[in-house]
C-alpha cells in the first residue's frame, strides 16, 4: 500500500531555500537534482522494507514522487504514493520527516558548495578531506564539548538474528558509558547497536545520546536510514563516506558483515598501516557471539595472509562478551583523549591522520577496472589494502548498487586477478560469506557478481 499524497513541512531542519536551488531539485535533466533528490527520500521513506534489492523496489519507486514547494513561510515537500510504513494515523514519523530534510541539505549543499565550487580542487588529498569536514560541519555532526566519545559500528545488513541481537548487547553496553553509536544507518549490525544505546543511554537518563548514520547515494537504497538515527548526513561517494566515518569517530568495533564490511575493513588497516600513522591511538575491535568465532578467524586469516602480522596487530577480536567490548574501547577511547589533547588535536574531527589519495579517489566499478586492480604483493602492504578495498567495493556494488547491478547483467561477472597467495585467501573468504547468506538477505538466491582468476 501507498500514501497517495502528504505535504511534510520541516520542524529542526532545513526550512528556506534559493528559488534557484528549488528550481534545480524540480529538474528532472541530467544536469538537475531531481533524480538524486527522489532516490534518496525514496529509500528514506521506504525504510520499513526489509529488503535490499533495488530491482524488486523499482515498481513502487516509479509510482512515487516527490516535489519541493517554496511558500512564503518556507519550504513544504509533497510526496505522492509514498511507502505508508513511513507513516502513523496519516502523519510521518517524526524521525523520517528529519531525514527526509537531512536530505535536502546535504544534496543541495554539496552540490554547490562542495562539488561545483572553486574553493575545492577534487584532485588534491588535503582538499578532499577539508570537502569531508565542510560536509559534516554543515550537517551539525562535528560537536565541540562532547568528551565522552563516538563509537562507530561496522557490520553487515544481512546477519542472522543471534548476530543482531548480539550487536544490541554491546550498544547497551557502550550506552551505559555514556559513549555514542554512529553506523552505516541501515538494519542488522547498523540498527542493533543503536537499539542497545537507546537502552544504556535512557537508563543512565543520558536525553542526549546521538545515533549518527553517515551514507551516500550509492548505498541508500539497500541500506535505508532507520528512524533511531538522529544525526543523518549524506556524502557524494563511498570514499568521502568513509574518510568521514574514520575522521570523526575515536574507535570502531566491526560486527560480522559481509563484502562490504570487509571493504571497510581494508580501508581502514590500509590507513592504519600508513608509516605516518603507526603512533595515532586508533582502538577497532571485531566482536560478535560465540557462533561468530570461525567468521572471525576466517577474517583475520584473510588478513595475515594479504597484509601480514603487523595489519593483524591493528585490532583486537572480543568473542560473545558485549561489556569486555564496551570496556575495552572505553579505555581505547581515553587514551585517543590524551594523545589529541597533547597534540593539540580536535576532538570531534581527527586532523592528523593520514590517507593517501588511493583512499580517497572515487572508484568506478566497472569490468576493466576491476581487472586492472593490482592485487600482488609488488607493493607496499598499505596500498595493497587499497586495491583489495576497491576490490570489495566493486563486488559490494555488484550485490546492491543499482549501477554495478546493470553492469553485471549486461556484461557478466565482474574478473579480478591477483598474485595467488592473495587471490586464494581472497576467495575462499568470499565463498564462505556466500555460504553463511552474507552477501544478500536470507530468502534470495544469490548469483555471484564476481569471478576469481588466479
């Protein structure tokens, strides 16, 4: 069922717009933001479906629309056949109605003041994060005088229940210490442990907990916003997504995932191993339940045998003990206080580490570019890390991105080739998460979008 219309006026968010940036978001051209601006309050809208599959949603987001009104008072939205789990008794849920203007802001922002300005060279490193850190300070997420820490949450949206509820347990236990959640912003691993923060932060009478979901455009629609996220922003790119996530948080605890977790993995030991990074306190933990323990160690053997031992020393594997995971990074957290206020460091955004521009320099997955990946050991560990990221991020926009979707199916898998030391560990990583149903959600056959070539 649909909502066939509903005018949604903002109440914290953005409230006046140029006639201009109106004009521009009713632009239905290639040069407009009209499409953009669909898709991602589409999937905004849409976040009581379970799905993750743009193929299947493609039939209720051709019926839907939405249209920008400029009033004399301010801005209204009209949306017309929307998702009606976004509503209750005929009004929308207050938590989407924010979103769905955290939208607004963060397309309409970006591209004029980030994407189309002179003030930015896309082309220079310093510049791209100075872009990532404009974006988040726009969006209100970089906040001065908050002590206690933001823990952010990798993890796959396709886990088994025991996994979800497990990811709860350690946001409740992270909540009780007053430490805030940011994750991907979609369900399974990205939901559970905002769930449990709500918990631990309501029990500690903590009214001021932040639920930070940090996306782009790409990623949306297969991982949906949940209502519990307080703080939404939207980054042009999975690069600046994650340069945004390592920059802002002071820790990272990784839930079992699949392709996409291991993406974010990667990029994050290949900033880790960076030489000019080995003395920044940087606390990651991988956790999940007992029955997580061979995911684990599958992960972990992937990792020494692509980047080594001293990649391997980059984290620490907590198994089925959410409150040793939440005391450990509250320790973790403490000591990146220390470091910052000795080098004179912000708090709220981390100035001093290093990423190289492979991190940053968006990647087109398409079929040559992933077979020109150089996945061998003929360069240094942190560089290897990331091609094996681009690797995984080709393969996740294979899984549940529209593009990489169409790629594949008009040009078949996607050929990565590599030294065989790599390659094969590589691989049989990927079939295991094939196995354990962790590259779609359970209930959908899954083909894969890849092909190994030792």
């Amino acid at each position: 069922m649909a909502v066939a219309h509903a005018r949604i006026t903002p109440r914290k968010a953005l409230r006046v717009l140029s006639r201009h940036e109106v004009n521009r978001l009713k632009d239905a051209s290639g040069g407009g933001l009209h499409e953009i601006f669909k898709r991602c309050t589409y999937a905004v809208l849409n976040c009581g479906n379970e799905g993750d599959d743009y193929v299947s949603q493609e039939s209720g987001y051709d019926e839907f629309d939405i249209q920008v009104l400029q009033l004399d008072r301010g801005i209204v939205l009209d949306v017309f056949n929307a998702p009606e789990d976004a509503f209750v008794d005929g009004e929308v849920i207050f938590g989407i109605r924010e979103h769905l203007f955290s939208v607004l802001r963060d397309i309409i922002y970006t591209h004029d003041e980030i994407l189309n300005s002179p003030k930015f060279q896309p082309q220079d490193g310093e510049q791209i994060t100075n872009m990532v850190f404009h974006i988040l300070r726009n969006a209100n997420m970089l906040r001065y005088g908050y002590p206690d820490g933001l823990v952010v949450c990798w993890g796959g949206h396709s886990i088994s229940r025991e996994e979800y509820e497990y990811s709860k347990r350690v946001g409740y236990q992270l909540g009780l210490r007053g430490l805030d959640v940011g994750t991907g912003c979609g369900p399974g691993a990205m939901k559970g442990p905002m769930k449990g923060a709500t918990i631990g932060h309501a029990k500690q009478h903590n009214r001021d907990g932040r639920y930070v979901g940090i996306t782009e455009p790409g990623i949306i629609a297969a991982e949906a916003p949940n209502p519990i996220v307080n703080e939404l922003v939207i980054l042009p790119d999975i690069e600046k997504r994650l340069e945004a996530f390592v920059r802002s948080t002071h820790g990272i605890i990784v839930f079992p995932g699949g392709a996409g977790t291991a993406e974010e993995i990667l990029y994050l030991l290949g900033i880790l191993l960076h030489p000019s990074n080995q003395k920044i306190p940087f606390p990651v933990i991988f956790s999940g339940p007992k029955s997580a323990t061979e995911y684990f160690a599958q992960i972990d053997a992937f990792i020494g045998a692509a980047l080594g031992k001293e990649a391997q020393k980059k984290y620490k594997i907590i198994v089925d003990d959410p409150g040793a995971v939440a005391a450990h990074m509250k320790k973790g957290i403490e000591k990146v206080t220390k470091f910052r206020k000795k080098n004179n460091d912000a708090f709220f955004f981390n100035w001093m580490l290093t990423i190289d521009k492979e991190f940053q320099t968006p990647f087109t997955p398409n079929h040559h570019n992933m077979a020109q990946l150089d996945l061998s050991r003929a360069q240094p560990s942190h560089k290897l890390a990331a091609n094996l990221r681009r690797a995984f991020s080709g393969i996740v926009a294979g899984n549940v991105k529209k593009e990489g979707i169409i790629e594949v199916q008009k040009h078949g898998p996607f050929e990565l080739h590599g030294d065989a030391e790599i390659i094969k560990p590589m691989e049989t990583l990927l079939t295991s998460m094939v196995q354990q149903q962790r590259m779609k959600l359970p209930g959908s056959r899954y083909e894969p979008c890849y092909r190994i070539i030792g």
